[in-house]
C-alpha cells in the first residue's frame, strides 16, 4: 500500500519530535542519592564530614513534611549544612523538641556551644532516621545509625569531651518521611524534676484549734526529667508579719503531719486536697498556710529553692476582740490607762465588780481605789478562757503589795490582808496584767467594812451589752442582726438558767461561734434554724464551745438562726462571740472554648484569607459579687505573643453565687494575609483587669488547643500557580495542571499523565499518541485502540482497527490478483492494466507496397517522423507526464480544500475517484462522530 506524502511528512516530524523529549525523558528519572559515608552494615564509619550529592530532582511528588516546619522547636526548617543550620543555644537542655524530614529535606542541621559535654538521645520511630555530631571543623565526633531503635549521640568519650567549642547536631532521613523528637542536656544540666506547690486555698478563713480545715494545692513537676519516687509534703501555719513564728500541723501524737506526694511526669501538675485538723501547738492569731514540698529533701531536684508555697488571704485560729466593740473598761467607755497618772479612778471605798477588756494593743489596766485607816482592800479576778491574765496591787507610791501570777486560766486574788499595809488607809492601785490571750476579763473589788457582795448574781443585767437580760425563747430573744459580728459578755444565775439570741445569715455568709467559760463551769450551746430544727447541741465542762457554719452549703445558709446558752445548773458570766464568716469569694472560671470551632474528625487547619469560627463560655463558680468585670478572647501566637483579638464584652458584675453560666458567645473572623504561618491557640481571659477579687484567679484563664495557621503567601511563594509543582521543576509555571508524562505541572484535561498540547486524544483519557496519523491512538487497550500503530490503517483494517485493508496482489506487479490476468508475471516486468505484458504491434507485412496511400499511413504512424515503435515509446513518455501533472494538481486541490473549502468542492473533486473500500471508510468515521467533510478529506489521505 502506498503511503501519501503528507503522512510520510507527519512521520518525518514525529521522529524529529521523539529524538528532542528523548533525552528529557532520560533526566526526568526518580531522585537518587550518593550516601558514601552512611554507617551501615555494609560501610565501615570514618571521622569525616558527612558529604551528600544529589543526583537527580525529582519531578512532581508531595513530601510529608509541611510546608511550615518548626524544627528544634522554633519557627522554620533547620539547615542541610552548617553554614545554614538552626542553632540550639549555649549548653543546651530540653526534651521533646521536634523537626522533620522526608525525601525533600533530607537533613537537618543544628549548632550549639556547650562548655562539657553533650548528650542527644533522639525517641524509637518507625521511621529509619540516623543522627550524627561533628564539631566545627566537620569532624564526626559520634552517630547513631540504628534500624527502629533508639539514637543517642554524645561529645562524651570523644576528642570533644570537656572541649569548650561549637559543635553540630545533625538528623538524617535514610527512610520514611515524618516527625522526629529529640532531647538534650550537658553534664552541668542532668534531666532532674523540679517540684513546686501553688494555687494553697484554705476553705474557711476563720477557725479554732481542733477545727478540721480542706487545704487545697497544685503540685507542678517543672522539669526537665521525671518524678520516679514518692515524697513528704508538710503544712504550716506563718505569721505573714514574722516569718521566724510560724508552726507545723501536728498528728494526734504531737508528731509533724505530712502528706505523701506521688510520682510526677515531667511539665505535669497534679491537683492535691487535704484534710488538716488544727494542732494545739497553734496559738491564736493571723496566719498565712504554707505548703513545703519534700521537707525532709530526700529528691534531688534541679531547684530546690522553690519547694515553698503560701495562700494568698490570711486565717485566723482563734477569737480576736476588739476592745472598741464593748463598753470597754469599768464602762468608761475607754481604756484604763497602763500607768498609774491613767488609772480609772473608782472612787473611796469602793466595792462592786467592773469588767475589762483586753486586745492586741492593749495588755495593762490600772484602777484606783481609797481606803481609810483600819480598812483592807480585796481583789478577785475571774479565769478566763483562752487568756492567762494575772493580778497585782500597788500603793500610791507604787510599791508592789500583793501579786498572783498563776497559771492559765486560774482565778487571781491580791489583797492588802496580811501584808505591811493591812489596815493602812491610802490610795491603792490594782494592775490587771495580759499574759497571753485576749478578751474581756471580770475584775471583783470590795474594801473591808462594807457589806460583803453576794458570791454570785448577775445584776445589773447587761447580756452583750443589750442593757438587760437575754430572753430565754424565740419569743424574747434579743436581736442581733444580720451576719452579725459582736463580742460581749454575758451572765447566768440559778435565777437566769438561759440566754437565747436570735441572728440572721444572708449572701451565703456564714458565721462562727464560740462560748468561753471558765473551768469551773459546764455551759451549753445549742442552734437552731428559722423551722426550730437543732442544727447542733454541745456542751464540755470547763471548754471553750465552738461552732461554725462550714460544713453547710453556702446556698443553704440564708434564714434565721436561734443561739441558746444553757447554765445547766450553774452559774457565772460567759463570753460569747460571733464572727461572721465571709462568702465564698467569687470563682469566675472560664470553661469553654471552640477556636476554631469544627466538627469532629475535622482538620483544624486554618488558611489565611478563609473564615474560620469560634466560641467561648465561662461560669460563676464561686461566691457573690457586685464588681462588673471584662472578658476577652484573642488568638495567641507559639511564643505567648497576642495577635488578633476575636471577641470581647462585658458583665454588670452582679452575682448571687453559684450561677451556673454567665458568658455564652461566638463569632468568626476571616484571616489576613498578614499573619505568618506557624502553630497558635485561642485564650479566653475573664476579668482581665482583675477587678474582681477571687478564690481561683489561674482559671480566669482558658487556653484553647493548638491548632494551625497557613499563610498562603508564604505557602504558595515557591509554587506560583499552585497545582503543588515548585516553580523550578513546574513546565506550565503559570499555569495549574496535573500532567506528569510529556510535560510536568500542565493542564491535562482527561487526566491520562499528558498535557492537553501533547496528547493527541486530549478528551480521551485511553489514548494519547497516534504515530502513524490515522486517527487511531497507539494504546492498543485503549478507545479505537490502534493494531497498527505504525501504519496508516481504517477502522476494518484486514489485520483489526488501525491496519491498512490488504488487497491481494501475488505478483506485486500493481494489479489486484482478482483483476490480474496474468498473475504469474515476472518482478519488474511492465504490465498494462490486465497485468499482463502488452503484446507489440505487428509490423508491415508487405515491405514492396510503395503506394501513396501506404507512405502517408507510415508517416501518420511515425509521429514527429520517428519510428512506429520508438513513437509509441515517445507517446507513453508524455502520457505518464500528463497523468503525474493531473494528479500533482488534484493533490493540490485537496490541500487547498482542506484549509478552506466546502464539502461541496470535495464531493465535485473526487465523485469519480471514489472505490468501495473509501466510502466504506468513510461511512466508519461518520459514525465515529466525524462530520461529512472530515470523513471525506481522512479518506481521501488514504485512498490516494
């Protein structure tokens, strides 16, 4: 079958094509590495620079590491030399600083100074990555090339060890690509933990001894290693004004108490409570709690110094009165004075019982008292509880006359009896004296001669400085007002069995009750609520009686209360005291927050120029409050910094008390450009002002998850059309596409590897070559698939879809053998269109016959006056030259038509020249989706 010259042309440059992307098929290989001093089972390992040589790039690929590292735990891709590697510091010491590598970023490179030595030990992973120190002179000082197992590198034992200087760490990838994590220390920065209390939170501010208080603390473990071993933990009591008085709870046997402290990983902290009963080696008075860590410093941490914490409010152990609250001394109104030129002056004779008062500023009282000649002076000082007061008794010239000095509680009794100045008339003073404690005291005087008082009654009636007597009923109880704080004293007589009080508690105060007798007596309290419910009944003979509101919930506190003090029988004064107990203080805690906010499962990476939500909530965890207060939510960058903020607003402050949820809000924001790739979370922070005074203040702040911000500039700056092509390795840089096969990064329509100007079935995802230009694609699997690819073929080729139609010609003389007459002619014979040789014509058979007639028919047949034969010769010469110029014009016709002509032109050109195999060609292309005109111009290419 003979080719057409146009599709021997398409050949020509099809070859010329194929021998120029040849050589870029060749380089467009997979990358291949030189790795000439990798220590493997095969290599021996030398101490030398560590050298890589890069073969090939590869084309295409995603690697597995992101686009934004943060190698050795800062923003950025640590270096693959040392010129460009990320430094650590000088004698650096952190675990679990991460990197990356993977096929793209095969090294990691990162400096340090260190002054001794180093060791790195880099986790198991399951990928296969070696690592190797080099001081600065790239020597390999050490390495560690294990198969899934753990690295660990040193300068110790090396050239290096103890060698001041600059070294370089560095991670290779020999398999796998993914996160690597790594840790350092030096011989000066051994890994130790580093325990440390915060967060100490007493819940009552106000308590006695043998009271049981919670003691709440954070324990934190800062460091850099592990807690493996359990521990003591001791609790004080400290006077925030000298730190020399301060007491360590004791147990029940006068030993230091102490909590066990457990194991603690590394940056982790642990929540603790304890249950402390108050010790009595804990005298009354202002103390702040104190948490000590490992008392007995049996850990070795990395900071001992830190091991103590101290609450941030006072407490107070026992009852402390403010002289300025009662009548204060004898009912003047004023304090006694504490020289004789202050006395209270009680006048000539006198006999009676005042009442005194003493507190933290004031610990001497002086009376004055007139005798005449022949008279004794007498005084009796009641015991008083919680106080060792003591008695003496001075003349005018202050020469001491009597003294009583006993211990505690004891009654003090002076007297001029018995003494140089017995019936010795004068001015005499009489001296209380504050040994310890504080409070009021009951002071009895009478002067020899006068009616003896009676031993004991309790008139004038004056119960908590009321005026009168403190009724015995709900009915006739006196008042004393809402979460009442009031000291005063009261008395009884086998006339006056009972004193009752009546208070009330509101905004979850509480209050605090103590009675002191002395010890020869035996009162009782007892409480009850608003309904008549006894909330409790106590009595212990010669005890001071306590209550307090503690164990009740705060929201259960609010209504009535009805205090009674029962003399069972006996009789005296009592003191008796109510401190109310302050409201939990408010807890505003934040609880919630979303940022960004999806679904689960979903990626939290977040692009700049896309909107992203987010939602917050926090809760009134605590007491009351009227303080308004602020809120603000901002996204916070890796180092702390805060970069945007997102949301913010207000309260009114006004608080009950355990609110349950105060602040719900939401809202979204689209990123700018502007901000840097990198990791960051979202913190909500409640009063940010710290108006608000608080039980908690660490929870007003809520740190939401990291998550990840990528900056599409910053993504995209290597990969212009982003299709995920670098710029360098991408053909189509400017513009997206897939295609992997002819040319990288172009657009490649149907998807088969080959960019739409390379494939010649760009719709096609089956086919895209055609060698031999008949419009069927070299993939022989493919749609139309072409069995014939180097040769021109129809769709019903004799050897399948793309071969050539085989006519039969034995004796390939040019004549089909069904139309050969001659079949068996001989190779190079010329045969006419029988395929047989033609046969010569006859000569003249008759030489004599000279007649005119038979000389012009010579003549005739002699064309141009040449022979017969040699005119025939002559004649086919030309014919064949006019038979190559017909058809040179006709192919010349067709080349116009199809740049431009109708179908019409087409038809008129070749309605004689048409067999039965091109239209049934033709016929196979129409029905293939070719027009008319296309079907007629292909099958004219090859029906020539």
């Amino acid at each position: 079958m003979r080719m057409k010259v146009e599709l021997r042309g398409w050949f020509v440059l099809t070859l010329l094509l194929g021998s120029m992307l040849l050589p870029l098929a060749v380089v467009n290989g997979p990358d291949e590495w030189l790795d000439d001093y990798r220590p493997r089972e095969d290599q021996t390992n030398e101490s030398e620079k560590l050298e890589l040589t890069k073969i090939a790039s590869r084309a295409g690929g995603r690697a597995a590491c992101p686009s934004v590292q943060n190698d050795g735990g800062t923003p950025g891709d640590a270096g693959g030399t040392n010129s460009t590697a990320k430094s650590l510091g000088s004698d650096p010491s952190f675990t679990g600083n991460s990197g990356c590598v993977d096929s793209n970023d095969y090294y990691d490179y990162y400096s340090f100074s260190v002054e001794f030595e180093l060791t790195v030990p880099a986790p198991v992973s399951t990928n296969d990555f070696d690592i190797y120190l080099e001081d600065s002179n790239g020597n390999m000082l050490d390495y560690s090339a294990g198969i899934g197992a753990l690295e660990q590198v040193s300068t110790a034992g090396s050239s290096a060890s103890g060698v001041a200087g600059t070294y370089y760490f560095i991670v290779e990838q020999y398999s796998g690509d993914g996160i690597y994590s790594f840790d350092a220390w030096t011989n000066a920065s051994v890994p130790r933990p580093d325990m440390s209390p915060s967060n100490v939170v007493s819940n009552l501010t106000a308590f006695e001894v043998g009271d049981t208080v919670n003691l709440t603390y954070t324990v934190t473990n800062n460091g850099p290693a592990d807690l493996n071993e359990t521990y003591d933990i001791f609790f004080l009591l400290e006077d925030p004004n000298d730190s020399w008085n301060s007491f360590v709870i004791e147990d029940s046997y006068g030993n230091e108490f102490s909590e066990q402290g457990s194991t603690l990983a590394v940056n982790q902290s642990q929540q603790m409570a304890t249950e402390l009963t108050i010790s009595d080696n804990v005298p009354n008075g202002t103390y702040l709690w104190a948490v000590w860590l490992d008392g007995f410093d049996n850990l070795t941490e990395s900071d001992e110094s830190n091991n103590f914490e101290y609450s941030s409010a006072n407490v107070t152990v026992g009852t402390f009165v403010s002289c300025s609250d009662i009548a204060a001394d004898a009912g003047t109104g004023t304090d006694a004075g504490d020289e004789p030129g202050k006395a209270v002056d009680l006048g000539s004779q006198y006999t009676g019982t005042v009442t005194g008062c003493f507190d933290d500023s004031d610990d001497i009282d002086y009376y004055a008292v007139d005798i005449i000649d022949g008279q004794e002076l007498s005084a009796h000082l009641d015991g008083q509880m919680g106080a060792d007061n003591d008695l003496t008794l001075y003349d005018a010239n202050n020469e001491l006359v009597n003294l009583s000095d006993n211990w505690d509680e004891t009654d003090e009794n002076v007297s001029t009896i018995g003494t140089n100045w017995s019936e010795l008339g004068g001015t005499y003073y009489i001296v209380v004296w504050k040994f310890s404690g504080s409070g009021p005291y009951t002071l009895h005087i009478w002067t020899n001669g006068s009616t003896v008082p009676p031993a004991f009654d309790c008139v004038p009636e004056d119960d908590l400085g009321n005026g009168a007597d403190a009724g015995a009923t709900a009915m006739t109880a006196p008042t004393l007002g809402v979460n009442p704080t009031i000291w005063g004293m009261g008395c009884l007589d086998e006339m006056d069995q009972m004193d009752a009080y009546a208070f009330d508690l509101a905004g979850m105060h509480g209050v605090n009750i103590t009675l002191d007798q002395n010890s020869e007596q035996d009162f009782a309290l007892s409480i009850a609520d608003g309904q008549g419910n006894q909330l409790v009944n106590i009595s212990s003979a010669g005890q001071p009686l306590n209550f307090d509101t503690s164990a009740i919930n705060p929201t259960d506190l609010a209504g009535n209360y009805l205090l009674t003090v029962h003399a069972n029988g006996g009789e005296g004064t009592y003191n008796l005291s109510l401190a109310s107990i302050d409201p939990p203080s408010p807890d505003l805690v934040a609880t919630q927050v979303n940022c960004p906010e999806v679904l689960p499962g979903d990626s939290t990476e977040v692009w700049t120029g896309s909107e992203f939500t987010f939602s917050v909530a926090a809760d009134s965890m605590g007491g009351p409050s009227t303080t308004p207060f602020d809120w603000v939510f901002t996204l916070v960058a890796e180092n702390g910094s805060e970069v945007v903020e997102l949301l913010n607003g207000t309260h009114d402050g006004v608080l009950t008390g355990l609110d349950g949820e105060i602040i719900s809000a939401s809202g979204t924001m689209t990123l700018g450009h502007d901000i840097p790739s990198g990791n960051y979370s979202c913190r909500l922070t409640i009063d940010s002002t710290d108006a608000v005074t608080e039980q908690d203040e660490p929870n007003n702040v809520l740190n939401g998850a990291n998550f990840s911000i990528i900056n599409l500039d910053e993504y995209w700056a290597d990969d212009v059309d982003r299709d995920g092509i670098p710029n360098d390795e991408d053909d189509c840089p400017e513009s997206g596409g897939d295609s992997t096969e002819d040319l990288v990064g172009c657009q490649d329509l149907d998807g088969d590897g080959w960019s739409n100007q390379g494939d010649d079935f760009f719709t096609d995802p089956t086919q895209w070559l055609d060698t031999d230009g008949d419009m069927f694609g070299d993939n022989a699997s493919g749609t139309q698939g072409d069995q014939c690819p180097e040769e021109a073929g129809v769709a019903g080729g004799t050897n399948g879809t793309g071969c050539p139609i085989w006519i039969p010609d034995s004796d390939d003389d040019g004549v089909p053998d069904a139309d050969d007459a001659c079949p068996g002619t001989a190779a190079g014979v010329v045969v006419n269109e029988t395929g047989c040789v033609p046969q010569p014509e006859p000569e003249n058979q008759n030489p004599d016959d000279t007649t005119p007639s038979d000389t012009n028919e010579n003549e005739s047949d002699s064309f141009l006056g040449l022979g017969g034969e040699n005119g025939m010769m002559l004649a086919a010469i030309g014919g064949g030259f006019l038979l190559l110029l017909i058809v040179t014009m006709l192919v010349m016709v067709l080349r116009r038509g199809k740049k431009g002509s109708s179908a019409q032109m087409h038809e008129q050109a070749w309605a004689t020249a048409i067999s039965p195999e091109q239209q049934q060609y033709e016929q196979q292309l129409i029905a293939m989706g070719y027009t008319a005109e296309q079907a007629r111009s292909y099958a004219s290419q090859h029906f020539d």
